[in-house]
C-alpha cells in the first residue's frame, strides 16, 4: 500500500520534471508576396524577436514577439513536435495575419505562411522566412 500512495504522489512530479524551456532572441530576413500569392511582387523584410520555446514529452509550443519592418509589430505562436534543438510546427503569426508551417533546426529557422492578402495580412499573400536565434548568458556577480 505504502508503495502505491508514493507512486500515486510522486509520478505527477515526474511527468513535470520532463519539461524543457528556452527563451531567445531571434533576427529574421525574408520575403512577402504583395496583392497576390506569388513572389512576382516581392517585398523585402526584417525582424528581431524575442520568445520562449516550451518541450515536453516531444510537444513543442513557441510565442515569439518583436519589432519588424515594414509592419513595426510582430509576434507568433506555434505548436507541433520535436525537442527544444530540432522541431516542426504549425504557426499562427497574429500580425500581419499568416498560417504555415516552421522548422528548426539547431540555431536556424525556416518558416513560409500564407496570408489573406488584404489589410489584416497587411497585403501579403505570402510569407518565406529564414532566421537565426541565439541567447542571451546570464552573469552572475560572485559575492566576496
């Protein structure tokens, strides 16, 4: 009995203990196809982000929110499978308004989404993007 009620106590904390996170600082470059949902009028973009991935038990889930240009704001979230280093997911970029998939692999990201090509996409069709993520070492001062 005694084995049961410490199996029944400590197996929740365990399936807990599995969860991994890591915030970063993304740089992306990339293309929007304006009026249109082919890369004929191309538009040239940027963007830092800063964001959080979540992994657990081969569940990845990401936010990720920043400045851009030429839209000034941006953000996404994702959901899909894989660990913190390698995954594949489906995203949501709540501005401009695109659905698509996202790689990574490593330190690299790949995404291309498909927007309404109107305002709330802010005109694109379309949306390729490649970027990279590092992050940022936390200093510790040694107290003397």
């Amino acid at each position: 009995m005694k084995k049961l009620i410490v199996t029944i106590l400590f197996f929740p904390m365990l399936l807990c203990g599995q969860k991994e996170k890591r915030t970063f600082t993304e740089l992306n470059i990339g293309v929007a196809s304006l009026y249109g949902y082919d890369f004929g009028d191309a538009f040239p973009g940027t963007s830092v982000l800063f964001g959080k991935t979540v992994a657990e038990n081969g569940l990845v889930t990401e936010y990720q929110i920043g400045l851009a240009l030429p839209s000034i704001l941006t953000g996404k979230l994702a959901v899909g499978g894989g660990n913190l280093d390698k995954n594949i997911m489906v995203a949501c970029r709540p501005w401009p308004l695109a659905f698509g998939p996202q790689v990574k692999l490593g330190w690299f990201t790949a995404s291309f989404e498909v927007g309404f090509n109107d305002y709330i996409s802010f005109d694109a069709g379309l949306i390729a993007t490649v970027g990279f993520r590092w992050q940022f070492k936390k200093k510790y001062k040694k107290e003397e």
